[in-house]
C-alpha cells in the first residue's frame, strides 16, 4: 500500500488523501449502528460510530481482511452538530478498533437514512495484498 501525499502538502488529520493498491478487492455495504439482530444499539451518535466499525470489521474478517486492509471509506452522517460533539469518543473508538489505518474517506451529511434511529451509515472498501 503507498499513501499518497503530494509534496508540500500537510499530513492530512485522520485520513489519507490518497492509496493506491494492487490486490483482492473487499467491498462493504453500508454498515450502520445495529446489532445482530438488527436493532439500534443506541440514540448515542458515538456508540453507533463504534457498532458501524465492530459491524464492518466483522464482515470484513469474513474475508480474512482486518483494518489494516481499509483503503476507503465513505460516510453518512444525519447531523453535523452531533458528529462534532461525539469527536473525541468517535476518536477513541477509532483508535480501540482501527489502531493507526487511515484511509481515504469522505462523509456527507444526509436528511436522514432508511432505518429509522440510524445517524451514520459506512461504506467501505478494503484490498488484501496479492
């Protein structure tokens, strides 16, 4: 995997600007913060971010991929207000579950998702090294 950081350019926060990756491609549907039996482990913006990552881990390492393996992810979020006040929690998680992996990602704030309670839904794409 090369991170790819223009010359001259800051060493983006929490991201990558860009990856490029040659290997068996992984890709995960929207995850979002539901249990197994598919209900919203809380109201708590900061504890479903948490269950989105444990839920794509989880499908991940289905496919013997950990996140170390995430080269991108996409994310949706329902409310600006509330992300920004669950920072240092969704940082946190990041860091218990991810460790130092940060790929590329981008999040849109949207009107709201298809299940009702859900704040943020990921997708992610993920490369096992050939």
């Amino acid at each position: 995997m090369q991170i790819l950081l223009p010359p001259g350019w800051p060493r983006p926060k929490g991201y990558s600007n860009g990856i490029a990756v040659t290997g068996r491609q992984i890709y995960v549907a929207g995850q979002i913060g539901w249990d197994e039996q598919g209900v919203i482990v809380s109201d708590d913006f900061a504890a479903q971010f948490h269950k989105v990552l444990e839920n794509t881990l989880a499908v991940l390492a289905e496919a013997g991929a950990g996140p170390e393996h995430i080269v991108r992810m996409t994310g949706f979020i329902t409310s600006r207000d509330e992300y920004n006040a669950a920072s240092a929690a969704i940082g946190a998680s990041w860091k218990a579950l991810m460790g130092r992996n940060y790929p590329t990602m981008a999040f849109v704030i949207v009107a709201g998702l298809i299940e009702p309670g859900a704040k943020i839904e990921i997708e992610t794409t993920a490369v096992i090294p050939l």
